[in-house]
C-alpha cells in the first residue's frame, strides 16, 4: 500500500488535510504531514525541503509515496528533497498535481483500496476538474416537454 | 498492483447478468463523503462492473468503485440514482449498495 | 593553477577565506536591503522574500562565523551554506539559492583554493541548477535575469585573459543591467506571473537579491585575503 506525504506552507493545514484524509482511508494508509519553518522567533509559514526529506523517509514504503502539495515553494521544497533520496527511492516517489484538499481526500481512500502509486495520482489529480457547485437546475435540453 | 477498471455497464438491455436499480438520496446535506467511501469501498468487494447515474441532474453514468466519478455525481437530497451492475456478482452488489441508501448518514460497514 | 595553495598569490586564484568572506558580505548586504526586498516583492508577489532571505542569510552568517565551518575547500563551504539556506528560508528562495550552491559545491569538491575559471564555472553549474529547478528561462523575471548575464560577462572576461578585478567588475555590470531589465519585461514565473503585463514596472526581488551575489563577489574577491586573523573572527 502506498504512501502519502502532505506538504503546505502551514504546519496546521497539513495536518488538517491528513486528518480528513485519513477519515477516508480508515486509519490503514500512512499519512504524513509536514509544513512551516522554524527559526528562534518561532514558526512560520513556508515549506522546508529537508523536512519533507524526513517526511518521504519516515512515510517511505516499496510501493512508494505520493506527495500532495499546496502551492509554489511546497512544490519546489519537494522537488528539492527528492534530489537526496537515492535513485531507486527517487523513482518511487510522485510529486502529484493535484489540489491539496480534494487530492489528499481521493488519494488516501484510493490508497486505501490497493491502488498503485502511479493509479492513486491519476485519480487525485483527477480532482482538478471536479465540479464543486451543482448547477442550480437540470440542465433544461435534458427535459424539454 | 492496480485495480481494473472496465467501461461502464449502460443502462437499457444487457447480458443476462445485469441489473438496475433505483434509490433516492436521503442525507439532508446529499451525498457526502463518508457515503461516498462506503459506496466505493462496498462496490469494490464485487467482481461486478457497477456504473451509477444520477436521474435529476443527468450526470453519469460513473463508476461506483472510484470516489472521483462518485464525486462528480453533484447528488442532493431527494436526487434519484440508478445504479447498473454487471457481472456474476451484480445482484448482491446492488442488494448491498441500496443498504447504503436506505441507512441514510449511517453507512454500511465495509466488510 | 593551485600552486598558492589556498593563498590568494597575485589575484589569480581565489582562495575558500576569499569564498568564505563573499557570502558573509552577501549576507550582510541582504541582511541590510530586507526591507527593500520585501517592499519590491509587495509590488508583485506575496512580500516576503525580504523576510524570508534575511532568515536564511542570517542563518548562513551564524553558521559561516562559526569556528567550526567547513573551510577546508570551496566545496564543502558551499554546501554548507546550501543546505542551510534550503532549511531556512522558508519560501521559493530557499531551494533556489540552495540548489544553486548545492550545483556549484559539486563543480569543485576538494579544492582549497579556485582559479578565476574554475570560479565561472562553479557559478555556470550553479545558473543551470536554477533555471532546472525553477524551470525559468531568460526574460521570464527572476532571479536568472541577473545571473546568466553575469555568469555570461565572467565567462567572455576570463576567456580574453581580464584578470579577476576587471572580470568580476564586469559581471556585477551585466548582473546588474539584467536585474533592471526585469523592471521592463512582464513576468513568467512564480506569483508575479498572475499579474501578466501588470508586473511591468517593477523590478524583480529575486533578481535584485542574486545581483547582490556579483556586486560583493567583485567587492571581496578580487581584494586578495589575509588568512583568518585571530580565533575571535570579526567581519
């Protein structure tokens, strides 16, 4: 079963992303999320590429591990870790396109269900183009009189 | 390892093993996730091919073993859904989806 | 070539002292232009590359001031200072900037001391490890508007024998003439990019911080180095 590392800019997205996350998956797929940086006045927002190092390796499995992320630096901070994994690690890793919230929501189930890594992206990039407000009415060509 | 996804049954005259079925959408706030996964995760312990349509807005038919189709279904309540199975299995995979919808906001367990 | 051995001799090698006081004075002057950063980038972006620059190169400071920083070789120094800016900054910047050092530490692992070439090429690795990581090209408005110029200028300098003064002058120049050229052309990458031809006007915050790179390399390299003076370091 695969993976799935969270990865925003805040520390309390990610881990409220992982927590619906794992409302889908039933507690049986690894979630782990990471976000914020530190310095000594505290934490703030942004991502650092060496802690989503250590998330992929604390997530790590052979069936790999699919990483979602929120926007802009999370991306290139996840690029960046995956430069220091070893190759045959690197190769089991996916950086998905997908939207973090509804990604994360589709992925953990999917996971759930056995699907492989590269199926468990595909479904949660998937939600890119999710239709989120119903059209008020059926569509009226399907029921003219 | 991946889970095959077959085109979806159609509505209308099929193979001696296919069935239809038509439920209503109960939950005051429409189908919501937590319905969503007990749907997927019941249809995938069935062989069946399972695709679900929804009558009042004419989205489908999806497939019932992928959370993004049945999220795409824009089901609220009082929308009609007619679910299709397909297979050796179809008749006992629609008994236990309608389950689902006739416990509306307590789905059945997965297993 | 290396026969100084880590001693800046008549301004033809430069030695990792040389390496190590560029970057404090790169981070001191990004420490001293934050405010400016961050005004830039609240004109275009999400006002905090600054911030967050100032973090990492605080950081970058600390750990350059430290008696226990790798100076050995040019390699070694550069890849500390690239893992501490991919830890600390916290925004794009930070795997940017860490990747260009990263790719630049990898050029020249083991040397005490570089020749003027091998220091073009150092920061040709480092031009390329951006523009792959950030997928940015020429005239996009980024950071990369400042250092292929520059990189460019030390390479066509050092390739017509220039000695480093001249070279180094000359790649703060076009470093400089390509951070402001980002003020005229619209953006192409990162937040700005919302903006399309809004963002005409305004000068790019991560080419003005990367110009900063030439303008104290042609300060402090070509200004031959003493070793460390006393075991209490000042700036």
């Amino acid at each position: 079963m695969i993976a799935i590392v969270i990865v925003s800019h805040s520390r309390c997205l990610a881990e409220g992303v992982r927590e619906v996350a794992d409302q889908m998956a039933s507690g049986q797929v690894t979630i782990v999320p990471v976000g914020g940086v530190q310095d000594q006045e505290g934490t703030h927002l942004g991502t650092d590429p060496m802690a989503v190092l250590q998330a992929i390796q604390d997530a790590w499995t052979p069936d790999g591990v699919l990483i979602l992320a929120d926007l802009g630096s999370a991306i290139l901070s996840a690029e960046t870790a995956l430069e220091f994994l070893p190759p045959e690690q690197r190769r089991r890793c996916r950086i998905s396109n997908a939207p973090l919230v509804e990604g994360a929501i589709v992925a953990a189930l999917e996971a759930s269900l056995g699907g492989s890594l590269d199926a468990v992206n595909a479904a949660a990039e998937g939600t890119g183009s999710l239709v989120k407000v119903a059209r008020p009415h059926p569509d009226p060509r399907g029921s003219t009189p | 390892m991946s889970r095959p996804r077959p085109p979806h049954p159609q509505p209308g005259p099929e193979g001696p093993a296919s069935c239809s079925r038509t439920v209503t959408v109960q939950e005051p706030m429409g189908l919501h996730l937590r319905t969503g996964k007990a749907i997927v995760q019941t249809a995938n312990r069935f062989q069946a091919r399972i695709a679900i349509r929804n009558l009042d807005q004419d989205v489908g038919p999806v497939d019932a073993k992928s959370i993004l189709q049945i999220m795409q279904l824009q089901a609220r309540q009082g929308h009609r859904l007619e679910l299709v199975a397909q297979g050796p299995d179809a008749r006992p995979a629609l008994e236990a989806l309608a389950q689902i919808f006739a416990q509306p906001g307590e789905p059945a367990p997965p297993s | 070539m290396g026969q100084q051995n880590g001693q800046a001799g008549n301004g033809q090698a430069i030695s990792v002292e040389q390496i190590r006081r560029w970057l404090l004075a790169y981070a001191h002057r990004i420490i001293e232009q934050e405010e400016y950063l961050t005004a830039l980038d609240a004109d275009i972006g999400d006002a905090d590359h600054g911030t967050n620059m100032r973090r990492g190169l605080e950081k970058v400071k600390e750990r350059l001031e430290d008696p226990d920083c790798p100076c050995n070789s040019v390699g070694s120094l550069l890849r500390s200072v690239a893992m501490t800016l991919i830890s600390a900054v916290g925004g794009a910047a930070g795997p940017l900037y860490g990747t260009f050092f990263l790719r630049a530490a990898t050029s020249c692992n083991n040397s005490p001391a570089i020749t003027p070439a091998q220091f073009a090429a150092m920061l040709r690795q480092g031009l390329e490890g951006v523009k792959q990581r950030g997928k940015a090209h020429l005239d996009d408005k980024t950071m990369v508007d400042s250092i292929q110029p520059a990189v460019e200028a030390l390479e066509a300098a050092i390739g017509q024998h220039k000695d480093l003064r001249q070279a180094l002058h000359e790649a703060a120049e076009a470093a400089r003439r390509g951070m402001e050229h980002t003020a005229e052309i619209p953006a192409r990458k990162g937040r700005a990019s919302y903006l399309g031809p809004r963002s005409i006007g305004h000068q790019d915050p991560g080419a003005t911080s990367a110009y900063y790179l030439f303008e104290t390399a042609a300060q402090v390299l070509a200004t031959p180095a003493h070793r460390r003076e006393s075991p209490s370091r000042h700036r």
